[in-house]
C-alpha cells in the first residue's frame, strides 16, 4: 500500500486557510511566470521592428498576442485533457 503525503502550508495572507504545496510554488514562481511571457511577446516585437519597414506596431503586437493566445488555449485544452498529469 503507497500513502502519499500531502503537506500543506499556512497562508499568512489568508488567515485560517491552507496553501496546497502547488498554490505556495505558484506564488513563488507568478512573478517569474509573467517576467517570462513579458520577454517572449517583447522578443517577437523587435523581430517585427527588424523585418518589417516602417512596422505598425499595433498591428504586430495584436498579431503576436493572438499567436500567443492561440498557445496558452492549446496548452489548456491538453491540460484539460490529462495530457499533463504524469508530466
């Protein structure tokens, strides 16, 4: 028989709750999470500024933006689907 031991950690932000170890990671890593998209839509924009004279740069943020969108629902729709849960 396995047992699995799920620790948990007080949230003084909350008080009288409890972080599931997953929500503590989370609120450690958010800030990291958003630097990182942050980098990736910059990157492509100053890809756009190379390649595109005179680049509108509305027009290729919202581009880029969809791209990214179009991702992260990919992303949802594999975690919905279980894809990640032995990961």
């Amino acid at each position: 028989m396995v047992f699995t031991l799920m620790k948990t950690c007080y949230d003084k932000k909350k008080k009288g709750t409890v972080m599931t170890p997953q929500e503590k990671e989370f609120e450690a890593m958010k800030s990291e999470i958003h630097k990182e998209i942050r980098a990736i839509f910059k990157t492509n924009m100053k890809i756009f500024d190379w390649d595109i004279p005179e680049n509108d740069d509305r027009a290729s943020a919202e581009l880029i933006l969809g791209a990214m969108q179009e991702a992260l629902d990919t992303l949802k729709e594999e975690v919905t689907s279980g894809k990640y849960d032995n990961y």
